[in-house]
C-alpha cells in the first residue's frame, strides 16, 4: 500500500516540520557493557558471548568503566550537564533479541541531560538544536528473517539469532523538539546527524561507521500549520541507518504527513519503517497498551556517581571542539572555505581525515573523494563512507600514480576493480595488466610511426606551433592502447624534434 | 566399613568430621559413601524425605578421593588443604552448577545443564568440598513448603506428613535427616531460617551483598541472598566463611572483607550484651508451644548475663505487604528469561498461528506452576504503568521505615532476638490452596530481607503441643554478622546442655523401613512424578 | 486502590508472555484482589518525604576494568538451546515487531 503524499514545497506551503532524533552511537570498548565478552563486529555467530551475555539464570551484570567514561564525554561534548548520580533501570519486554527480555538501559535518570549541539548547514548557517539527555544502554542481538518472499520480517518462516551484538554499549542521544527549520528541515536532519558522527568519531569513542549500524538513527516528525503552537502528532522513524537516508526519510515523512492532515484524518501516532529502496516509509505499529515497559530501578546494578573531579578529569581529555576543530582541519590542509565547505556538505570530513591520516597528501586525499567517490556514491545512492573504500586504497593508488606505474585515468579504473572486489590496487594492476609503458624504446617506435603518418604536423611543430603535438600525442596513445605517459610521449616527441618547448 | 560406622560418620558436624579427616582418623571417600548411602536408603520412594533432585556421587567421590590422596601423600599439598577438604556438601538446586542438572525446581529449567558455576560453587570445588547433589526447592524458590517444587514435595524428617520449611526444605531436610553435614539454600524473605526453624537446624542469612549472588537465579535481586544451612552454629560459621566474600562478578558484592566468623562462633560470649526482644515479632499470631520456646531462650541468655531488653519495630506491619510488592515485581523481570529461545523447555501452542509470542506464552503457561504465574501477574501488575507508585514505589518506600525501625532498635540492642516463624511445620496440603495463610510464614524473617540485615536461625526446643522444632531467630545490623555467630554459640551450648544433647537426636528415627528406596545415582529429577508425594 | 478483573489479569497475562484460559484468568483475578487488598496499607504507610530504598546496603560506582574475558564456543551458547541452525538460535516467525 502506498501512501498519499503532497510535494515538499506543497508541503511547506501549509505547515511547518517539528524534528526529533534518537541517535543510537555504540561504543568501540574492548568488552561489553555489563560482561566481559569482547565488543567486536563481524566474527561468527554466537561466539562473542559468554554466560552474561546469553541471559543465562544466576547471571548478574557488572558494569564497564569506559563506556562510563566515554558516555560522560559525549555529555560534555554535547554540551550537556553531567548527573552527579544516575542509575540504570529495567525496561521490560519480550523479544528474541534481548536475552533477558529486558534491556538493561537509563530511564529517569540519564548520565548527561540539558545540552545543545549547534549545526553547520551547506550555506554555512549555524542552527542550534537542543539536546534533552544522553542516556547508557545495551545493544540487542541481530535477528535474521529466513524465509518468505522478502527477507523482512513480514511474511518470514522463521527468524535467526545471533547474540554477538547483544550487549555492546550503547549511548542514546534524545533530542529537545527542533523547531524553525522549516523547508530545511531535511537538510538539518542529516547535518544533525553528521555532527553527532563526527564528534563521537573524533571524541575516539566509537567507530561511528554508519553501514555497520555503529551510529543509527530514529527520526521524529510533526508537522502543525503555521502559527500553531501545539506540535502534531509524530511518526517515529525507525532505523535510518545513513546520512542520505536521513534527510530522505524526513523528507518523506513531510511530505506523507501533509497528505494525511490535508485528507483531515488525524495522524497516528506509530513506528514507521524506512525503506531505502523506495525511498518511503510504512507502517509499523501504533503505540499499544502493550508498550507497557513497567520500568524500575535495575536492582543488579549500583548508581553511577560522577564527581566533580572525575568529570573535570575526563572534560581535560576532550579534544578540540567541532567548529576549531574545522577551522584547524582547513588550515592544516590547505583547503579553501569553498572547498572546505563542498567536503563537509559531501559527508566526507572524516573519511578524507582518515585518509590524510592514513598517508596521503591533502590534496589527494581531496581529490579522490570529491572528485571520484562522492560521484560514485551518488550514483549508487548511498554515502560515500558506505562505498567500502578505505584510506589504505587511496594512498595507495596514488603511490602508483606517483611512481609512474599507472596514470589517473587508469587509476579511476583500478578504483572500480577495488569497488568491484577484485582486490587490491597493486593486484588489480596485475591483473589487469595495467601498467604505464615506461620503456621509452616502444615509445620511439610509435612516435616515429606517428610522426611518418603525419608529416605536415611534424613540420608544424618543428616550427613552433606546440599546440599541434596533440595530433601526434593522440596517434601515439592510440597505437599504445593508452598505456603510454602522455607527458613522457611529449618530451620524446620534442625531443625527437630537436624542439625546446 | 561397619554400619555403625556409617551411623557415626552421618551425624557427625562438619567441625567434627573436618578434625577426623586432617587427622586422617577417617576417609572423605568415606565420609561421603556413608552420605550417599544414607540417601538411598532414605530419600527415595513414595515416602521418602525427597531432598534431593539430584545426586552427584560420582564427582562427590572423585573429589572425595583427591582430597584423601593429597592428604595421604602429606607434605604443603596437605597443609594447604582448606580446613573443610572433603567434607561433603549438598547445594540447593537455585544455584548453577557445571557437570550437574540445575532446575530451580521448575519444569521450564528440566533437563538444563548450566555451562558456568556460580561463584558460591567455585568457591566449594576451591575448598575441595565433595557436591553431593542438588536439593528440592519450591519452584524458583516462591513458597514456604516446598510444595511448589515442579518434582513434589520434601517431607519433614520430624514427621513425614509435614513441610519442611521453604523454599529450601530440601536443604533443611537434607542436614536434618543426615544425608548431608553442610547444605547452602537461599533467602529471599526467609527461604533459609524457616526451614531451618522447623527442622530444627541452623540457617543463616549473611548481610546482603557479603555472599555473592552471581550463579544464584534470581527470585528478587535486592532480596537474595545465598547462606549456609548446617545442624550447628560453628558448622555455619565454617561455611560462611568458605562462600562469603566480595566477588567481582556481583555489583552488589561489598568490599569490605570478611570478619573472623568462625572464632565468633568458637568464642561465643553474650555477656553484658543487649538483647532485644522485637515487641511486634512475637505474642498474638504465635503458636503457644513457639512462644514458650521463645521465653526459654530469652531466659537462658539472660543467665549467661545477657541483658534483655524490648524494642519496637512500629513499620514492620508494613514489610510483609512490601515484601509482597518488592519480590513479585523483581521476580516479573527476572523470571522473563524462560522464554525458550535460549534454553529450557520450549512449547509449542496446540493450535492457532505458530508466532514466537505465542510460543514463548505457551512455553511459559506449560514450564511454571501456579505460584510462580501468580508472582509475575501480581509483579507485572504492580510495576505497570500507573501502579508503579502506588505499589512498588511505596513498597521501596517502606523498605526506608523498616531500615530506620532496625537502626533504632540497633541504638539500644547490639543483637534483636524473636521466633523464626509463628508456628511449627504444618501439614502438606494444609496451606497450598491459601497464598495468604502461606506468605504469613514469613512474617518474622522478612524484615531482615528488606533491610539487608543478618539473621540467624537456630533449634530453640520443641513445641509442647505438637512435639516439633521451633526456630529462634537472631538478626544484627549489616556486616555485623560475626554477632550471630556469637550469640547463636552461646545460646545453642545451653540449650543443648538443657537437653543433654543436640536436638535432632529427639528427632524419629529414618530407617528404609517404611521407604522404598530406589536408584539414586542418577538424576532424578526426571524420573519424579511431577506432583509426587501423597499429600 | 483499583479491583482486579478479568481483563485486567488477561492483559497482564499478555505482557508477561504467558497464555492462560478463560478459568485460569478467572482463579488469577480472585487470588489477586485477595492478595492486592492485603497489601494496600504500604500505599499509605510512608508519606512523600520518605525516599525510597532500591538497594539495601548502598554502593556506587561499582565497575569493571574494560578487559575482554572469557567467551564460550558457539557449541556452548547454544549447548541449550531448543532449535538452531547455522550456530543461530532459530526461533519460529515474529509477527509483532518490537
């Protein structure tokens, strides 16, 4: 079934959009949030687990004191107030994922509340959203649905649990309702989420890899009509697992919305679902009695006190602040506010840090991901960071490149191989048999030929005309199957015609 | 070995058979032969006292034989034996254990081998102490009577028609009926001082947080606790003191270390010491013979120069109403993992669509009893939205009254004495249709739960009218628990003097006379009626 | 205080995740109100001033050292489990999502 929707400048004509997010960052501890088990992504199933982690009788949780830490940080780098004591509650329902049936998670009393987060839009407008709390919490296990026609949940015979993930740490990131971002609220929405990436990123707190679910996000929407007050009713978005996804689904939700209150029928408040391949959202459930959690204070687990020492301690540790951190960033790389600006808007800041950090020269860094991967990633309709390339690829390719192995043009094609998975640069170039013919004895062969073919240009150029050398260039590259440097096949050329260029 | 032997070796106190065996007087191999033989002879069949749900003979003797040969073969392996090496003990079936079955006395854990020991388990296999099985409980340890265990009923080794206490009758039961010297139960509102006062042995509920909870399924986690159940005081001291201790694996656990229990319970002195009678913990809704008990009790101490004084505890009407708040609304919570996904019985609904939510509540209908759906519908209720306040809020809130009521009562006595429960064992059947009637067993050992307290348990005679045990509780504030131990020695050397004797030795004799015995090597926790007994 | 009734014990059946019939619903809600009015009196027994107690001996800040520890196989993890495949626990189709 799909639903109505009104365009968005439609949409924006009646109403004004009210946001909200849950942004769920997981922390990149060694261990678990209340086991020891290790917190690590991808191995096999079921082997990241131990008694605590499987919900077994008689187990008993103990909590991690770097996700302590590090949740107080996000506080502080949220701007937020740090309790001076919090505990953690049972919020109880029943669901294959959460080995107890119920999730070990912050309720009444997170570990940082009252903060704001302030967010750069594309044109450089700074927009202030208001953080309500910070809260701690455990990772579910993942289910697989097997079965039925679509792999989702609808219409499965049976689903798989793996409980690696149960139990990783969570920080949960609740914003105040964003008001007054009007037509901009998709754009906000994704910035929003850029930001809390970026600064867990650089905080060094969590991986923040979007495509492994390490920073996830629960999109809020209301829409009221101008000048009204109250908000609407909201959708909750669920699982908007990607920055475009963010800002397309928010987008969506506008748009659905408007159609809904147009129609006159009062909004429902419920999850929806997102769904990338469309491009919408359907419905999940609506709020039931059955959302009974029947929290209370986890009877396991002691408060949290947080001193005024320790805070201070761990606020000493906090790396610069996103807005000097930017600033520095554009110095140190030479960028300019433009170019700058286009590699933030891109959603490619971290990637091109890592990069830089990884050993390439600024430049190139920003060259191959504003010039070949955002392109790329576009067309494919994800974020670039979600294509797979990592900092190593680039550095390496332009080592080649560099080293006069390949040229850029065959450099774009051994990103596609790596992008395909054929392996690595190095191996691809094998493979594929690229390489820059660097024995200059062929080359002559072909000049000589070329020039033969064309004498009248040779003649030109003899007489100064440089600009004509690209005829003979070009026959050169075509008899070399463009494997040839065609700025080594210009010198020969000159060379060869006793020319100073 | 002659029977007589074996007769000798069974009623024997752990202190006593701890001496013979570093002595090498006698063997642990015998030692626990002489158990397990009693077992059989006494524990099966259809009236048989069925403490145990399962034996574990063959690691008991293995165990058994590694003590014996450390010791024979001398040397700083035989000095560093833990005092208690080879003395055997049985473990209530709450507590997880590796190699054994754990069934927390419920259908939805039968069959469950547990893949980790509890840190109180550890800690025996550390001390070289032979497990001899694991023992009956009322399901997930919500009862009074044992009568809720899924596999039937303990009997009462004083009189087989009688409870034995709960939840831990098969703890008590199996100390008082001589198949084991030492047993740990749990107590979460009394679960080890009720069965201990109506078999006539000693129990102790350790501070809260001075015995690790990790590896003891949890009934309600601010209530739990895990403690010694033994026919002396010194014999609990010992065990304490093996098992107590901060863990690392409980949040709860304290720092603090241990005190010296065991020379509080060889010293045991009561002189000068205030002793306070608990005004609203005895009297009306006491049976007489408890009462009179009680009275002798007060009046030895106070010949041994104690000073007996009253105090009132005004908010204890409130606890078992707390109490019955509190512990359900845990339980709800910490009961939601049987769903069989993971472990345990999975049922399939009969009929109707085949979704995870209907079996998880068809499983859940089928795997727990009466008394354990009526606990999480009553903790679901109270924790529900709307309700929370009202009950479970309040219910936190009064645990705060009876804190301020033992801090008081603390401020003019340095130990608080009452009966351990209001009457003496009760028929099987009697109370099992009134949950009412049932919880009101634990109004005397509640209190100490809510307040994290320490109690002690001990035989203060036997009931005029009925000729059965009756408990005189001991409490003192938290981490004073070495003040029980203290007294409870005192208390127990002139009451036994009184009876020329420990009291047990009153209790009937058990012969495999009137009980068919059958093959108790083997679990048998699948092979027992599911409401066997015939009560 | 609010009497216990037959729907109300059949929706608190439904959060608890346990299936009960018309006669057990009817039994539960009769015991409940039972057991319920027996506990009224600690709604009124402590006034707002009284804070309340979760832990009987009060800790904080009890941590573990972020050490990774053991792990079990994924033959152990699922030593107990009722159906697997693939070293997954398999669980039959879920209808309600979360």
């Amino acid at each position: 079934m799909t639903d109505a929707i009104l365009t968005f400048e439609e949409a924006m004509e009646k109403y004004d959009p009210v946001l909200g997010f849950e942004v769920h960052v997981e922390l990149n501890t060694k261990s678990k949030m209340f086991s020891s088990a290790p917190n690590v992504f991808g191995d096999e199933p079921n082997t990241n687990v131990n008694e605590v982690d499987l919900g077994m009788p008689g187990v008993l949780p103990v909590l991690n004191k770097t996700a302590v830490e590090s949740s107080i940080k996000i506080g502080l780098a949220l701007n937020c107030k740090i309790a001076e004591a919090c505990r953690f509650a049972r919020k109880n329902y029943f669901y294959p994922d959460t080995p107890k049936n119920f999730q070990t998670s912050q309720y009444d009393e997170p570990i940082a509340y009252d903060g704001y987060l302030d967010v750069e839009l594309s044109d450089g407008t700074v927009f202030r959203v208001e953080i309500e709390r910070a809260h701690m919490e455990e990772d579910a296990g993942k289910l697989t649905h097997m079965g039925g026609a679509t792999g989702r949940i609808q219409g499965a015979d049976f689903s798989l649990v793996d409980y690696n993930r149960a139990g990783v740490p969570l920080v949960e990131i609740v914003t105040k309702p964003i008001e007054g971002a009007g037509s901009r609220a998709p754009e906000l929405a994704k910035a929003y989420v850029a930001a809390v990436r970026e600064i867990v990123k650089n905080l060094g707190v969590s991986d923040a890899r979007m495509e492994r679910g390490n920073v996830r996000c629960d999109a809020n929407v209301s829409l009221r009509p101008h000048g009204r007050e109250r908000f609407g009713i909201r959708s909750e978005t669920k699982n908007v697992n990607s920055l475009r996804a963010v800002e397309h689904a928010v987008r969506y939700e506008i748009q659905r919305h408007a159609a809904v209150l147009d129609s006159g029928i009062p909004v429902v408040q419920e999850t929806r679902h997102w769904h990338e391949d469309t491009r919408t959202t359907t419905s999940g459930r609506p709020k039931s009695d059955a959302d009974d959690y029947r929290y209370f204070p986890e009877p396991d687990l002691v408060p949290v006190v947080a001193s005024r020492e320790w805070v201070e301690e761990l606020r000493a540790t906090l790396p610069e602040p996103p807005a000097a951190r930017r600033k520095r960033l554009q110095a140190d790389w030479g960028y300019s506010d433009l170019e700058f600006r286009d590699v933030v808007n891109a959603g490619v800041l971290v990637e091109i840090e890592e990069t830089i950090a990884a050993g390439a020269s600024a430049s190139v860094a920003r060259k191959w991901w504003m010039g070949e991967i955002v392109g790329r990633a576009k067309n494919a309709d994800v974020d670039p960071g979600q294509l797979g390339v990592q900092p190593a690829t680039i550095v390496e390719l332009a080592k080649l490149v560099e080293d006069g192995k390949i040229n850029n043009k065959m450099a774009t094609e051994v990103l596609d191989g790596v992008l395909a998975g054929e392996g690595t640069p190095s191996e691809i170039v094998d493979k594929r048999g690229l390489a820059v013919v660097s024995d200059d004895g062929p080359l002559l062969e072909a000049i000589d030929a070329a020039l033969a073919a064309q004498p009248d240009i040779a003649d030109k150029i003899r007489n100064g005309k440089l600009q004509a050398i690209g005829a003979i260039v070009g026959g050169v590259m075509k008899a070399t199957r463009g494997q040839a440097d065609a700025g080594r096949v210009k010198e020969l050329i000159l060379e060869k015609l006793g020319v100073n260029a | 070995m002659t029977e007589t032997n074996s007769n000798q070796l069974i009623r024997l106190s752990a202190a006593q058979l701890a001496r013979k065996l570093a002595a090498r007087e006698i063997t642990s191999v015998e030692v626990v032969q002489a158990h397990l033989d009693r077992i059989a002879e006494v524990d099966g069949g259809d009236r048989g006292v069925h403490a145990f749900l399962h034996v574990n003979a063959e690691e008991a003797l293995a165990v058994a034989a590694e003590v014996d040969a450390i010791r024979a073969a001398g040397g700083a392996a035989a000095e560093e034996l833990h005092e208690l090496a080879g003395v055997p003990i049985a473990v209530k079936d709450l507590i997880v254990t590796i190699g054994q079955p754990t069934t927390a006395g419920s259908k939805i854990l039968e069959g469950w081998h547990s893949p980790y020991d509890a840190t109180v388990v550890k800690r025996l296999r550390d001390a070289k102490m032979p497990i001899l099985g694991k023992t009956n409980l009322d399901e997930f340890a919500m009862g009074s009577s044992t009568e809720h265990s899924a596999y039937g009923p303990t009997r009462n080794p004083w009189d087989l028609d009688r409870i034995p206490g709960g939840s831990g009758g098969g703890s008590a039961a199996a100390v008082a009926a001589f198949e084991a010297p030492l047993a740990l139960g749990t107590d979460t509102g009394g679960s080890i001082r009720q069965p201990g006062a109506v078999t006539g042995t000693v129990g102790v509920k350790p501070t809260y947080g001075s015995v690790s909870r990790y590896g003891a399924i949890a009934m309600a986690s601010s209530l739990d606790q895990i403690g010694p159940v033994t026919r002396t005081v010194l014999d609990s001291a010992l065990l304490h003191q093996v098992i107590g201790g901060h863990d690392p694996f409980d949040s709860t656990s304290l720092p603090d270390p241990l005190e010296d229990l065991v020379a509080a319970a060889r010293i045991g002195n009561v002189e000068g010491m205030r002793i306070g009678i608990i005004k609203e913990l005895h009297g009306e809704g006491y049976q007489a013979g408890v009462e009179n008990r009680f009275n002798d009790s007060l009046e030895l101490l106070k010949e041994a120069g104690a000073e007996i004084v009253e105090v009132s505890c005004p908010n204890f009407q409130y606890a078992l109403g707390a109490y019955y708040l509190i512990m359900p609304s845990e339980a709800s919570s910490n009961l939601a993992k049987f769903d069989g996904v993971r472990y345990g019985l999975r049922v399939l609904p009969e009929d109707g669509p085949m979704t995870i939510e209907r079996v998880m509540g068809a499983t859940r209908a089928a795997g727990f009893g009466d008394e354990v759906k009526r606990r999480i519908i009553l903790g679901t209720y109270a924790l529900s939205a709307g309700y929370y306040d009202a009950y479970y809020g309040s219910a936190q809130k009064v645990r705060t009254l009876v804190q301020r009521d033992f801090d008081a009562a603390f401020t003019v006595a340095d130990v608080l004495i009452s009966p351990t429960a209001p009457t003496t064992a009760f028929k099987l059947g009697e109370k099992l249709d009134d949950p009412l009637a049932m919880y009101l067993n634990d109004v005397a050992t509640i209190p100490a739960n809510l307040a994290g307290v320490p109690g002690l348990s001990l035989p203060g005679g036997l009931a005029d009218e009925d000729g059965l045990p009756v408990g005189i509780q001991l409490l003192a504030p938290a981490r004073e628990d070495a003040r029980l131990y203290r007294v409870g020695a005192v208390l127990e050397s002139l009451l036994e003097a009184k009876w020329g004797g420990p009291l047990l030795d009153r209790a009937p004799s058990l012969t495999a006379h009137s009980l068919t015995a059958p093959d108790l090597t083997v679990s048998t926790a699948g092979a027992v009626p599911a409401h066997g007994g015939s009560h | 205080m609010a009497a216990i009734n037959r729907d109300d014990v059949a929706h608190l059946a439904r959060l608890a995740h346990i299936e009960m019939n018309a006669e057990e619903l009817d039994r539960m809600a009769g015991e409940l109100a039972v057991i319920v009015d027996s506990v009224k009196s600690v709604s009124e027994a402590a006034g707002d001033d009284v804070p309340a107690t979760s832990h009987p001996i009060p800790l904080s800040n009890v941590f573990r050292e972020d050490v990774v520890g053991h792990t079990f196989t994924a033959e152990q993890a699922l030593s107990g489990a009722p159906d697997s495949v693939e070293n997954r626990f398999k669980v039959p189709a879920i209808l309600d999502e979360e």
